[in-house]
C-alpha cells in the first residue's frame, strides 16, 4: 500500500512571498499525482493533475514538479485567497484507488 | 456546466446502512474515460477515499472499507449510489462525490459536490 507523507503539517508565510509544499511517496509513483485547495467548509478544489498540469482556470502561481518519489507544490506568490489545506493525492492504476496525503494547512504568517 | 449533488440521511444509528446518492449534471456517465468516486472526510481530519465507478460498470473500493460498500449507477438518471453497511461512529463524515476522469488526467478529481454531513449516533 502507497502512503503519501505531506510536510510541513502547517506552513506559516506572508503574503506575497513564495509557499513549498511536500508531498513524498512510500514507493515511485506514476505521473498520477494531483493536488487539492480545501477552505473551510468547502469540498476541495483541483490544482494540479498529472504532477505538473494545471486544471482548467487554476492561476499560473500555482505550479507542480516530480523528482522520484519526491513531488512539490509551489505557489509563486501568495493571495490572501491561496490560504487554506492543500493534499496531494495519488490514483494507483492496480489495484485501482486513491490515496490522499494528510494536509499542509498553509496559513498567514 | 459540470455539478455533482449528493444527498443522504443527516443521522444514521450504529449498525445501519448508509445510502447516498450522487445526482450529475453536464456529463455522460457512458462516456470513455467518465468516472465518479466518493470521498469522505471525518471533521478535521484528512479526505479518505471509498470508492469508484467507471464509464465500464468497473467499480473499485478502498481496500480497508471493501466489504462495507457498493457502489452504483444508473445512467439513464445521471446518478451514482454508494452504501456503506454496518454504520459505527467512526463513519461520521462530510461525503463527497466527484467527477474523476481518466486518460490524460490520471483519474484526477476535477469536479466535486459540495458535500453531506452524516452523523451516526444512537
């Protein structure tokens, strides 16, 4: 079973300035890693799929690489819209299901 | 437009059935590459994935949760069914249903309901 390691758990930075999340798998993965927005209260929002695409209307701060089992979220410079969980999750072709990270609540430092 | 409404019981007691329904709008369950899943999410805890149906009829679960669930469809009423048996309190979520599309987007969720609370509580 694949296990999605997120870090930091909380990642506290200013507006403006440049946000790394991590996201690190148990095993070498296939390109089928996304990222999730979640605000409060809200159902999660698509970002990145693919490792490195961005969804339809997602802006161009928000960017996603692969290196082995090592991928990363970068948001360029932050809104105070972007504050809120973010999961990686990955689709496994066989057997087939996800498996989502445990979070990183960024929050405004 | 693609929308995904779920509906379901609010409270539900230890060792009853769930069922939820998932109703779409703007795309074809029948369609190649055209998925639902559903996710749920304890308060203030992680998305946990339970289970997917395909374009195929295929269906897939969460390993840990296989023999508690089935899901369903019926495509002539744009709609997707999930059962979760044995309710225990643990199960108490927020249940989402997404649109997931394979191929080019690897099963990415790209579309979701806005959720249904479901407590179990005696």
């Amino acid at each position: 079973e694949i296990v999605m390691t997120q870090s930091p758990a909380t990642l506290s930075v200013s507006p403006g300035e440049r946000a790394t999340l991590s996201c690190r798998a148990s095993q070498t993965l296939s390109s089928s890693l996304a990222w999730y927005q979640q605000k409060p209260g809200q159902a999660p929002r698509l970002l990145i799929y693919a490792a490195s695409t961005r969804a339809p209307g997602i802006p161009a701060r928000f960017s996603g690489s692969a290196s082995g089992t090592d991928f990363t979220l970068t948001i360029s410079s932050l809104q105070s819209e972007d504050f809120a969980i973010y999961y990686c999750q990955h689709y496994n072709n066989w057997p087939p299901g996800y498996t989502f990270g445990q979070g990183t609540k960024l929050e405004i430092k | 437009q693609v929308t995904l409404r779920e509906s379901g019981p609010a409270l539900v007691k230890p060792t009853q059935t769930l069922t939820l329904t998932c109703i779409f709008s703007g795309f074809s369950l029948s369609n190649s590459g055209m998925c639902v899943s559903w996710i749920r999410q304890p308060p203030g805890k992680a998305l946990e994935w339970l289970a997917l149906i395909d374009w195929d009829d295929d269906k897939y679960y969460n390993t840990s949760l296989k023999s508690r669930l089935t899901i369903s469809k019926d495509t002539s009423k744009d709609l997707v069914v999930l059962t979760l048996t044995d309710m225990d309190p643990v199960d108490t979520a927020t249940y989402y249903c997404a649109r997931a599309l394979g191929s080019n987007y690897y099963y990415a969720m790209d579309v979701w309901g806005q959720g249904t609370t479901v407590t179990v509580s005696s």
